[in-house]
C-alpha cells in the first residue's frame, strides 16, 4: 500500500484514464498579461559573493523569467 501512495505511477495493472477530447487554443494578449505579474521585495541585484542574483531582487529569475 505505501509504495502506491508514494509512487503512483508504479502501478501497472491500473487502468489508464481516458478522456473524449482535448481542447487547445491561443491565448487571448489579456490572459497572457493576467498571467504575468511579479513583486520585487528587495532592491539588492547580484550577491557579490556568488555573483548570482538575489532572490525576490531586480534581477530574480523567478519573477523576471531566466
């Protein structure tokens, strides 16, 4: 039982789901404007230690895109 739980996709013997349809389309410009938003919290940019940039800074990953 618990290697179900942490491993579900172990399971062989499990039926696998169907589905009728699948629908894709494009984003509309308003979706894709909803979806891009961030908050910088700190001013700091790179760590001069690391040379990496700061984390929730103007320079993050995370809130800018790699």
């Amino acid at each position: 039982m618990r290697q179900d739980v942490t491993n579900p996709f172990n399971n062989a013997n499990a039926p696998a789901p169907s589905f009728e349809a699948i629908k894709i389309s494009i984003a509309s410009p308003e979706k894709i404007r909803s979806w891009s938003s961030g908050e910088i919290k700190k001013p700091e940019t790179i760590n001069y230690r690391t040379f990496k940039p700061e984390r929730e800074g103007l320079f993050c990953a995370r809130i800018f895109g790699p």
